[in-house]
C-alpha cells in the first residue's frame, strides 16, 4: 500500500473560481478535438459554430462530468499519469493529482468535493486497487481494496456508497466507506446478479443514470467487438434492450437524466471502423429496440447533434473526446 500513500502526498492542489450559471435547455457540450489547440462547446438546441472554451491544455483523454466540473487523464511518463479536475464553467483548475499510478478509471463522489474514487491497474493486468481518494487539503488516500479490481465496473451511488458489477459474471455488490475517517479496507458485500444478455459478450460499461433509479449497461462481444446497450431499471430488475445494431456506444446521461448521448462509429463493409468517422445522436432515456442511424438522415426516435460549419447545411458533429453535458 506504499504507492497509496504516495499517491496522496504527490498530489498538487489548486483553488477554483466559483462555476457560474450554465445556459438553459438542452445545454452544450464541452469536447476537445485533435486539430483544436482549446476545447470546444457545441450547442445542443440549435446549430450554431464551435465556440473556444477557456482550457489551454484540451488534448488528452477525457472522461465523465460531475457537479459542474470535469476531469482528464494524462499519461506522463512510465506508470504515472497526472489526474486533473477542472471547473465546468470556466475551464480552471480545481485539483491536480501528479505522479499518480496509471488509473483506468475515476469517477467523482456525489456528495463530498473532492473525493474520487480510482481504479489503478497494472500495465496488461486486471489485477490492481481500487481506492478512495480525497484531492482537497491535506491529499489523502480514505479507503481502498486490492485484488482483480479490472474485472469490475465501478460507480457511485446517489447516497455516496459504492457499487459493482463483475464484467463476465454479472455480480454485484456494494459497499459503504467512511469518506471523513482514516484509511479503511473496503468491505465489498454481493447484492445481486444481472446475467450478461448475450452469449460471449462481457459487460463493457455501467452508468448510473442521475436520478439513481437506473443502470445503464453496455455488452460487447468478444470476437466481433459489437456493442449493445441496455437499460436496468434497479427498482423491479427489469433489463431491456437499448441498441441492437452493434455500432452506438454510450457516451453519457444528461444533467437532468431525460436524454442519452450516443455515438455511432461509422463502419466499412468489412465491418471495421472508418478511422475518424462518427456521428453523435441523443436519444430518450426510454428509447428501446434502436438500430438503423444513418448520419444525414432522420431517425424515428434518435436525433443527430449537427454544428454550423459554414456549409450550406448543418454538419456532424466532428469526432472527440466529450468532457462534460453542461445545462
């Protein structure tokens, strides 16, 4: 547990100005693109053009959106990666964490600023730790577990407990840490089981929704990589289909959990994906059974997000790296 320790002390902490109100709507979103020195807003409720947003250091992965703020990834060196958090509004540091181990996964607690949770993984292995950190002064680590933490799919629950899911059995668990006390072992305690839907595929991805009442879930299949996506309503433990062509992936929930970002991965006749090429579509959180989105055309349930490009028509939104839905 040396480098949980030093985990918290490396990390480098910065104040951020105060988020400020965000556009109403539908809203925009925040994304970087590799041919763009700044990361870019693009309006839901209308084409409208690109706009800069105020974060001079766009490029690299970027991952979920949380109480007004946003985070990356970056790969800084052999097994280290610097983790930091920005403010939604203004494009500002809140938190940097450097010299980190390399992390496969973070996601912001709901309640507790500052507080994440990683999962820090060997290179080319499932086994490593999952751990509760808290970036706000003094870095601290609160709580971890150790183990085949890569073959789990992790989230936060709205009343701040921790869940889940095993990627090829369907386990789940939870399991509730102190997020003000010292460094605990996390308890992790089998809830249930959602059986994988599909022969041969694994479950790639879970994402609450914002009101906690759903999962979303999606498979892919081992050998032709398809994608499917399908809702768990964690009330009755109904799981019903979302997606049945093999090509729209998640991207993420709306602030107010009414609609779905997806995208599409253009594809080949071979059925390999045209390097470059996408298309993003929002979708009703109902939406059931969808498959047949072509970018240009309409669509009886999703619709496509398009930007003024200057063109005689509105265009697909370009291929990133989505950072945050801000309202």
């Amino acid at each position: 547990m040396k480098f949980l320790a030093a985990t918290a002390m490396c990390a480098s902490l910065l104040l951020a100005a105060a988020p400020s109100a965000v556009a109403a709507g539908l809203g925009r979103l925040l994304l970087s693109l590799p041919d763009k020195p700044l990361a870019q807003l693009a309006e839901l409720d209308r084409p409208a053009p690109l706009a800069d947003h105020p974060d001079a250091n766009a490029k690299g992965s970027r991952h979920d959106s949380h109480n007004r703020l946003y985070f990356k990834l970056t790969n800084t060196g052999f097994k280290q990666d610097t983790f930091t958090v920005f403010s939604a509004a203004t494009g500002q540091v809140a938190y940097e964490a450097r010299q980190l181990p390399r992390v496969s996964e973070a996601a912001p607690a709901p309640h507790a600023d500052g507080v994440f949770s990683f999962v820090m993984l060997d290179i080319a292995s499932d086994a490593g730790v999952f751990t509760v950190v808290d970036l706000a002064p003094p870095a601290r680590v609160l709580a971890s577990s150790k183990g085949a933490v890569g073959q789990f799919l992790h989230w936060w629950m709205p009343d701040g407990s921790l869940a889940r899911l095993h990627a090829h059995t369907g386990e789940l668990s939870t399991a509730r840490v102190s997020l003000q006390g010292p460094q605990q072992v996390i308890a992790w305690r089998t809830t249930g089981q959602v059986a994988p839907p599909l022969p041969g595929a694994l479950f790639g991805e879970a994402a609450l929704s914002p009101r906690g009442d759903e999962l979303l879930l999606s498979t892919v299949e081992a050998r032709t990589r398809r994608t499917d996506l399908w809702m768990l309503d964690l009330r009755s433990g109904a799981l019903q289909r979302i997606t049945r062509d093999g090509f729209l992936s998640f991207v993420m929930w709306s602030p107010d959990g009414a609609l779905l970002l997806l995208r599409r991965d253009n594809v080949s006749h071979i059925g390999s994906t045209v390097q470059g090429q996408c298309s993003y579509w929002l979708a009703p959180r109902d939406a059931r059974e969808v498959s047949g989105a072509v970018p240009g055309q309409p669509h009886a349930t999703l619709r496509q997000v398009l930007y003024d490009a200057g063109l005689s028509a509105p265009a697909s939104l370009p291929c990133g790296r989505v950072s945050a839905w801000l309202r």
